[in-house]
C-alpha cells in the first residue's frame, strides 16, 4: 500500500511516497537541487504520532554518511520497519547531533488521514 506524498523541507528535500508492506515501510524522496546526499544510519528518527519509533533498515539510492552522493531529481528511498496501518501521522527527522549530520532534514507530523492508499 502506497500514498503520494508532498512534504518539502526548506524547498530541497522532497517527502513524495510512502508504501507500507507487512515487512516495512519505505519513504521515497528526491532533492531539488544538487545536493551531496548521504543517509545517517545512527541519527535518523522515524516515529508514529503515538512515539513509536521504527528502526532504520537501509537506504537504496543513497549511501551511508559519510559517502555523499550528489544528485538533483533522482528518487532515493529509506527502508524501515513496518509502521503500523492504524498510523494518523509522522517523524522523519535527522539528529542534528550525529556524525557526519550537515544540514540535517526535517519533516514532523506528515499527515496520513488524506491519503489514498493504493
């Protein structure tokens, strides 16, 4: 099951699909400029509105920090577990605070109450 998303953090990083399995949820994203990209393995939080955090499970598209990968319009994706379907909203937030963070991304409370899952 996916949902089209449109969250943007300060008009770079684009928030564009969400797709949840019975094994994991996987979130695709894409800058909008060229940006030297790479995945925080340790800082990344991805968590419900309840507090439930999900751990990270990969990244394809992308490698982990502190390899950069620079691209414009070119979809990546991170893997989590999976969320539960009961789930109104999200975290997807970078730690500010860990290694090799730059320019650390923030999208907090993605609705998921409009979306029409396919």
């Amino acid at each position: 099951m996916c949902c089209k998303l449109s969250a943007e953090f300060l008009g770079v990083v684009v928030l564009d699909q969400i797709c949840v399995s019975e094994t994991e949820t996987k979130l695709k994203l894409h800058t909008k400029d060229w940006k030297r990209v790479c995945v925080l393995k340790e800082g990344m939080v991805f968590r419900d509105e309840l507090g439930t955090n999900y751990p990270f499970i990969k990244s394809e598209g992308v490698d982990l920090c502190p390899k950069r990968t620079k691209m414009k319009d070119t979809p990546f994706y991170l893997v989590f577990t999976s969320m539960s379907s009961e789930s109104k909203s999200f975290d997807l937030i970078e730690d500010k605070n860990a290694k090799f963070a730059h320019k650390p991304w923030t999208f907090e409370g993605v609705d998921l109450r409009q979306c029409q899952w396919q």
